[in-house]
C-alpha cells in the first residue's frame, strides 16, 4: 500500500515547532504558509503565517500511521479521526497547494503585498468612531489610505480611512 497523506492537529502557534519535531522523527511533513498582513504601532508588515492555522499534513505509509506516537509529537494534538477512522486525504489537494507556492515556499493567494484587498472584498474597520463597522473594499487612496463602502444605519455610506484602521472582515 502506498503513502497517504493525513491532517494532524496542532496547539494552537506551534505548527511549526510540530513540524520540526515530526521531520526529526523522520516523518514527512508538510507545512503550507503564506503571507499575512499584520500592523503594530502604525506599522503594516507582511509575516508567513501557516495557510490552515492549527494543521499540518504528514504523508504516511502504512507502518507509520503510528497514532500514539503522532499524538504525543512535541506541538501536535494528533492525527484528524472520526472514532477509529483517520482518513486520507487525496494527494491531488496535496499537489495544488504545492503548485501555488512561489520560490519561499509560501503559497501565493490572490493578493500580493501590495494589493492589500480585492475590489468587494469585505472589511471590518479597527479603531475610531467607526469601529467595528463592516463594509465592503472599493479602492486604495494613495498608498496608506483605503476608501470603502460602510454598512450604516442600513445605508451605504462612504468613508476613506487609514489603512492601518481596516482589516479583512472574517
């Protein structure tokens, strides 16, 4: 029979530090990440960021799909399962996520660092007196300002704000 690949839960931000342990034991892992938008003090910056917070993916044959040992691997919670079923997954999801990965090894999504949103995509505003408004990305004004379509006393309204004060709604 041949490798499978399966999903393993992970504690919560310590994908990588399971990662590191299963490659030690010699497992072959796999950590998909990509890039996410972070601001602190004013300041935006983009950091790699695992693409499914709290997984990781191990391609196992069958004298490896030791579950206890998976389990008990420095950062993991332990293999997906349903009861006594874990079940694989098809290598073609696998492959994909491989096939967006540019030369780091990050998965490229549909924007780029400098694209910070898409035109529609929906947006939750952070701070001022309009915080926790949701509304809808329309345009970039200049390189630190965002103009974006507000849901309001069940109305449209317009509003440019600050980059650093709006963030991809969830």
């Amino acid at each position: 029979m041949a490798r499978q690949w399966f999903a393993v839960r992970a504690k919560a931000r310590r994908e990588l530090e399971a990662l590191h342990h299963f490659e030690r034991q010699g497992f072959v892992a796999y950590l998909p990440r990509t890039l996410v938008r972070t601001t602190h003090a004013r300041k935006v910056c983009w950091k790699q960021r695992p693409f499914f917070p709290g997984y990781l993916f191990l391609h196992l044959a069958p004298e490896e799909r030791r579950w206890t040992t998976i389990r008990s691997t420095i950062g993991a919670i332990g293999a997906v399962h349903f009861g006594h079923h874990y079940p694989p997954l098809p290598d073609t999801f696998i492959e994909m996520l491989k096939a967006r990965e540019d030369e780091q090894g990050v998965i490229v999504a549909d924007r780029t660092p400098d694209a910070v949103f898409k035109a529609g995509e929906r947006v939750r505003v952070l701070n001022g007196p309009m915080a926790g408004l949701e509304g809808v990305f329309v345009a970039m004004r200049g390189e630190e300002r965002v103009l974006i379509m507000l849901d309001w006393l069940q109305r449209k309204v317009r509003a440019e704000l600050a980059l650093n004060e709006v963030i991809a709604a969830a």
